[in-house]
C-alpha cells in the first residue's frame, strides 16, 4: 500500500482534498507577504508626500505594529467565532481596506491621520490572519503526514518577493501609491475569497462550536486561553522562537548597514548581502519539510542554531568577502526553520492550538519588533558589530529550549 492511501484513511479526506487545502493556505500566506511587502515598498513615497520625517514615518509603522499586536490578541476568539475560513476572510478584506486608506492618505489627499487608520487595519489584519492560517497550515500539516509548515513560510517569503517587485515596477512607471496599493487591495480580496473555497469547514480546532454543547461563558474562554502562558512547554517553544526571530528580524533592518558601516562596503554591497540573506533563508524553508521529516525537530533546530552561530561569527569577525558571504548565507539558514517549527509545534495540542499559536506568535513578532531598536541602541553605543553578539547569545537559548519542541508522537525522540 503506497503511502497516499495510508494518508486518506487516517485523515478520511481525499487526496485530491488535502492538497486542495495545502495550495489553499500557500495563497494566504503569499497574499500575507504581498500586502506587507507592498506597503513597506512605497514607505519612501508615501513620507514623501506625506511630508513625514523620520520620527514620524516611526511613530506611523508603530500604529501598525501594535494593532498587529492586537490582532494576535483576540485572532483566537475570531477563529472560535467565525471559524477559520471567514476569520481568514475577514481580516484579509481588513486588510486590503487599509491598504486602500493608506493609499489615499499617502497620496490622493495627504493625511497623516488617514495613513495612520489604514495601517491600524492593515496591522490587525495582518496579525489575526498569521494566527489563523499557521493554525490551519498546523491542522493541514497534521492530516497530510507530512511537514509542510516551513514551505508555507517560504510563500509568506515568495508573496514578499513579488510584492516589492511589483512595488519597484509601479515606482518605475510613476504609478502613484494610491492606485498601486488600491489594484493589490483588490487582488488580495479577490484572492482569498478564492483560495478559502478549498478551506474545509469544520468543528474549529479547540472550538464546540459546531457540537451541541453549550459554549462556555466569555470569562471562562478567556481564562482558557490565558492559561496557556503557564504551560512551561509553551514557554520554551517561545524561546526558539524569540532567538530566531530577533535573528531574522533583526538581519532584515541591520544586516545591510552593518556590511556598510561595520566592514566598510558600499550601499550595492550592503544590498547584495541583504539578497544573500533572504535567498538562503527562502531556500532553507523551501527544503525544510523533507529535512524535518527525516531527522526530527529537535536535531534540525539544534543544528541551525549552531549553524546560525558559526555564520554570525564569520559576519562579525570576517575580514575577507567570502567570510562574509558564507556567513551571511549560514545566517539565514540558522533562523529560517525556527518560526514555522515553533508555530507547529505549539499547534502540537489541538484542543487549545488557537490560542498556543497566538502566544508563541506574540513572542515571536516581538522579537520582531523590539530586536531591531535595541540592536539600535546597542549600536549607537557600541558599534553595530557588537551589537549583534545579542544575537549569538539568544541563539544558543534557542539551541538549549529546542527539546521542547520534540513532537508529541516521539517518532523521532
């Protein structure tokens, strides 16, 4: 008996379902990569005629950011409400209606207040639509048999790469802010309705909401799901998850002007490195399902951290380009695994998977967010260099939390 028939019976879903529902939740997550790459892209232009200044182009990425906090918040009681399929679409439409408002505010009629409104819908629809689609790609993941959760993150990476060529090409023709992100508003819209046709509908993952029993009251829902930050295990996972997202986060802000600053390169240089960067870590996730499958978590992380910690090495002490170069690459693939594994492995208990996903993915996303600005201050004060020795340290932690992410099955203890 091949493998496939083996599958279906377990899952009692068809092949051709199941990967339905695969190529399903790919799209959300390069339609998630398209929006962002797409609004960071025309930053430039939108200060521009915005009139901004640095600090305030600060202030209104902060408005975004913490409403994607937010979003991360309350995305499992959306997913206990609506369910996974009409979340996914609600907050992708959310989504698409800041763009449109950022784009108006960001050219039509110069508005900082406008911008700012858009970019809290666009923040909070971008972060409930990360907690759903890692927890359905974790429950696809699951029925398939197979790891496909860092593939997923390698669209997320993909919809990047398109969004800011299309950005660069809309530049290139003087086709202004308000029309660019307008025609991506409604691509994202069209698109999702589209792509959650093949989300099946289900009982929701830790969820009676399609059972008969009685739903538990609100306070008792929310004590459930604030229980979660107890679970020692959880915590962990949120360790892997922090050492490597400061890691990546931090190689998207800082990489380029550490080549610049830190070893004395020029700016194409520093861009070119940056393309190093996310070409390995883009290929890393792409691999990482057969890679995962074959040896296990916990011997994939450990390796990647260590990975991880001999490119930063090279990074920051390298004196000849080719150290630079392996560095860079070995960097990207020393963080690349560490937010897909850690999302599936918090999606390890089903029953309560929503609101485990929205934790570790607030500890990840503030890595994100906090990483860069002390790396900031670190630099300002010690060189850039230096600052990125804070990175090796959270990477050995993640190395050391790794066995808590070992899967529930023990298959590969």
């Amino acid at each position: 008996m091949t493998d496939t028939p083996r599958q279906t019976a377990q899952t009692g879903r068809p092949t051709h379902e199941l990967t339905a529902w695969r190529n399903a939740i790919f799209a959300i997550f390069f339609l998630s990569g398209l929006s962002l790459a797409s609004w960071v892209a025309r930053i430039p232009a939108i200060r521009d005629d915005t009139g901004l200044n640095t600090q305030g182009v600060g202030l209104v990425i902060l408005s975004g950011s913490i409403a994607s906090v937010l979003g991360l918040v309350v995305a499992p009681w959306l997913m206990a409400r609506f369910g996974a399929r009409n979340g996914m679409i609600g907050s992708l439409i959310t989504v698409s209606l800041g763009l449109v408002l950022v784009g108006l505010g960001g050219s039509v009629l110069p508005s900082v207040p406008l911008v700012v409104i858009g970019l809290a819908l666009f923040g909070f629809g971008n972060g409930a639509v990360d907690v759903m689609m890692n927890v359905e790609g974790a429950e696809a993941e699951r029925e398939i048999g197979k790891t496909v959760m860092p593939l997923m993150h390698a669209f997320f990476s993909f919809g990047t790469v398109a969004g800011a060529g299309l950005a660069a090409a809309a530049s290139a023709i003087s086709l202004s802010v308000s029309v660019h992100l307008g025609i991506i508003a409604v691509l994202i819209a069209v698109a999702v309705l589209v792509a959650v046709r093949y989300v099946p509908l289900r009982a929701e993952v830790g969820d009676d909401l399609h059972t008969d029993a009685p739903r538990p009251p609100w306070r008792e829902r929310l004590r459930t799901n604030l229980a979660v930050w107890a679970d020692v295990r959880l915590l962990l996972i949120g360790v892997i998850m922090l050492g490597m997202s400061f890691a990546e986060g931090s190689a998207n802000d800082w990489l380029a002007l550490a080549v610049v600053d830190g070893h004395g390169f020029d700016e194409t240089t520093g861009a070119v490195m940056f393309g190093v960067f996310t070409v390995a870590i883009t290929a890393a996730r792409v691999l990482g399902g057969p890679v995962l499958d074959r040896y296990g978590r916990v011997p994939v992380l450990r390796t990647l951290s260590v990975l991880g910690i001999i490119g930063l090495s090279l990074f920051i002490w390298g004196t000849e380009p080719w150290m630079l170069i392996l560095g860079t690459v070995l960097w990207g693939i020393g963080c690349s695994l560490g937010f897909p594994v850690g999302m599936s492995a918090a999606a390890d208990d089903t029953q309560h998977a929503a609101a485990r996903v929205s934790a570790v993915a607030m500890i990840g996303y503030c890595a994100f967010l906090v990483g860069p600005p002390v790396l900031g201050f670190i630099g300002q004060h010690f060189s850039i260099l230096n600052a990125l020795l804070v990175i090796l340290g959270l990477l050995v932690l993640s190395a050391l939390a790794a066995p808590a992410a070992r899967e529930r099955s023990g298959r590969h203890g």
